[in-house]
C-alpha cells in the first residue's frame, strides 16, 4: 500500500517482489515507465487513482496476465487486450434521479408551446397522465389526465400547432383527444374503429411528403395492424397492413429517402414494408428471417450502417446490420424475458437499455472500434415495458416505465475521474 506519498516518477522494475502490490493512489505521479510493473505475475487488483497520469506508456499492463478487478463492461477482457481509448480518465453513469410513484407501460415526450410534456399510459390508474416539466425545479409535475381504464400507449402528436393525444386501448375501444387551450382540458374528438384495431400492443406516428399518419400493432387474431391518416380536422383510416400476425412492436425508419415501416410479431418473422410514393400505401418488401419471433424492434445509424435492435422474450436478443440486400447478424446479447429494449444517443455516446421480466436492465455502450454493444451498467428496474430518452435542458433523462413498480427517471452524468 503506497497511498499519500509525494511519488512524482515511478520507473522500471520498481515493485520487483511487492507480489500483493495494490494501490498506489493520491500521489503526485504524472509518468509511469514502460516496465514499472515488470515481474508483477501474480497481481490480481491495481489502483492509480487521484494522480497526475495523462498518459501511459504502450504495453504497460502486457506482464499483468491475471489483473482481473475492472469495471463491469470489461469484466473477462484481458487488461493489455483493451484499446487505448478505454483509458480516458471522462466516464459516465445513470444515476437515479426522479421516482414517480406508479406503474405505466409507455412514455412519450414532446413539445408543445415551447414546453416539454412527457405522456404516460397507466392502466392500473386508469388514465394517460400528462406530466409537465418544471425548468426552475428541474422535475417533472403533475399537468393533466386522461380517463383511459386499459391504456397500453399514449401517444402525443402536434398537428398544424393543434395537440392530439392517441389513446390506444386493450378494451372499450381507443380514443383521440384534442387539447383545447380555452378550456385547457382535454376533449375526446373521435373514435378508433374497434373491429379494426382490437388490441393495440404499439403506436408509431411519422410524416410522410408532408402528410401525418399513425400506425397501431394489433396483436389479436382478428384484429389487423392498420394505418391512419390526418385529413383537415381527423384521422381516417388509410390501410390494413398484417392482418390476424398478433403484431407486437412498430418502427418508423426514414433512410435515404425511402420511408418504411418494420412490424414485428410473435407469430413470425418482421416484416419490412416500404412506402411507395406512387400508390401512397406501404407495400411489403421482406422479411427479417434471422429472428422470427421478435418482441420488439428498434433501429439506430452508427456512421454509415444502419442497424436494427430486436428483443425476444425466450431466446438471445439480437443486433443485425444492413449489409446492402439484407440483415447479416453482428451479435446476440442475453435477454430471457425481455419486452423492451431502446438505442440512444447521448452527446456522442451511443447506449442500449435492454429491459427483463427475470433481471435487472442492463445498459450496454456501444464500442465503435469492435462495432458491438460492450456492457456498461445495470439499473433495478422490474420488468420494464420501455425505455425513453428525454433532453431536458441540461439533464440528459432515461425514463424507465415498470408495469410491477415504480416509474424510475435516470439522469446521464459525466464524472472527470482525474479531478
């Protein structure tokens, strides 16, 4: 133990012997040679922590074969096989940052005369709950509710400067809302034909050359996945795109100018569909076969490739990459009982929140030069239905919704390890 020295210089061959060296923390140290730690064969824990060190010299850790105490992400890596960017002395971590007190199966941000509003189904309290963003507390407040006794999703739109809110229902139908700002509440403007969408799982709402629409999953038999469409003071039902596939998960992807819709379902493979401007409906156009009973999917651009996240509930989840003509698979990452799963980017860093039934969630970061996700971090969220990323001013925010407890708000900070 070599703490609360005044050591500036450590050089070659200088703990020759020390075979239960561990720490050499808040000394002066700002150089380390190239062989300090020569003949250290059996050194299992090292800590260089509260020094002056910038830089390390190449291959410092190569004699170190069993050094085996890091970080969860780099748990059985080898110490010398690491890159040298996984040195930097920045980190980051989620740390818990707001409770709100009841289970939601979705959330959703968005804008609205230059607020932020997150909106929230909560079946178990019979409503979508509209919370507001407070910029002086940096919380997020009560603002409104919804009456919606089965609501699985709750999904904000702002149309020519009007706000609608798509209230999406396992029974006794679903509903969309307009906000009135004379009355300021919420008003039911119409329905959502029940014998077209008869158990909603998910809703996706995008433009297209201009024009607004809304997809609903259905995962009934009878019910089928269907498309809606924004007309002057309404939404009119536009397609039925699968039919009776017990759809589970839609997303919305706008690449290189071809709008497509990805439908994953529990009774086969996604289904990738692609706008076609001519007709001005979805027309099917593959099917991602590498994974034929996705939960949920997801997608994210890591420089130029394009990526899809796919959650399965039994069995590995998966990460597959566009390779031109088709999906070729880049890696599988554990997931048994896994509903939800979300990428996202947070100034510059790129993360995946994989959600389970059986575990806590784990937080992956994407490694750039391995072009994999690497484990980063483990939340104890009980069995998430989503995972939403929201900038709030200066608070970088994931929100995690929990169908058995709490809805827990993480905050993204950055922690500089060598101050």
């Amino acid at each position: 133990l070599l703490n609360s020295n005044k050591f500036t210089l450590i050089g070659d061959n200088a703990f020759t012997g020390l075979s239960h060296l561990h720490f050499i923390e808040n000394n002066d140290i700002w150089a380390l040679s190239k062989f300090t730690f020569r003949g250290l064969k059996s050194l299992t824990h090292l800590s260089l922590a509260n020094n002056n060190l910038q830089t390390l010299p190449r291959d410092i850790f190569r004699p170190l074969d069993i050094l085996s105490d890091f970080p969860p992400r780099f748990q059985e890596h080898k110490v010398q096989d690491l890159p040298l960017r996984e040195f930097d002395c920045i980190t980051t971590d989620f740390v818990l940052y707001q409770t709100l007190s009841f289970p939601a199966v979705s959330a959703k941000p968005f804008l609205y005369s230059s607020d932020l509003y997150l909106a929230l189904a909560q079946p178990g309290a019979s409503a979508c709950t509209i919370l507001k963003w407070d910029y002086v507390e940096r919380q997020l407040r009560d603002y409104d509710r919804i009456p919606a006794p089965s609501a699985v999703h709750c999904k904000p739109m702002v149309v020519d400067s009007q706000l609608y809110v798509v209230v999406a229902q396992l029974f006794g139908g679903s509903y969309i809302y307009h906000w009135d700002p004379n009355t300021t509440r919420f008003t039911r403007l119409q329905d959502i034909d029940p014998q077209r969408v008869r158990k909603p799982n998910d809703l996706e709402a995008f433009r297209i050359d201009g024009d607004w629409y809304f997809a609903v999953a259905d995962s009934s038999k009878a019910g089928a996945t269907s498309l809606y469409r924004w007309h002057q003071n309404g939404f009119y039902s536009h397609q039925a795109l699968h039919a009776w596939h017990r759809d589970t998960d839609l997303e919305f992807v706008d690449g290189e100018g071809k709008p497509r819709l990805i439908v994953s379902s529990s009774s086969q493979a996604p289904v990738i569909y692609q706008w076609s401007r001519t007709q001005k409906q979805f027309v099917a156009q593959g099917e991602v076969t590498q994974v034929p009973d996705a939960q949920a999917v997801k997608h994210f651009r890591a420089g130029r490739d394009s990526y899809l996240c796919l959650s399965r509930y039994i069995g590995d989840s998966k990460i597959l990459r566009w390779e031109g003509t088709r999906f070729s698979e880049v890696q599988a990452l554990p997931s048994r009982g896994s509903l939800a799963l979300q990428p996202f980017l947070v100034g510059g860093r790129r993360y995946l929140a994989l959600g389970s039934d059986f575990s806590f969630t784990q937080i992956y970061q994407w490694d750039e030069g391995r072009q994999k996700f690497v484990r980063f971090q483990e939340l104890a969220v009980q069995a998430p239905r989503a995972f939403c990323y929201m900038p709030a001013g200066d608070a970088q925010l994931l929100l995690a919704p929990s169908f058995k407890g709490q809805t827990l708000v993480y905050r993204h900070v950055v922690v500089d390890l060598s101050a």
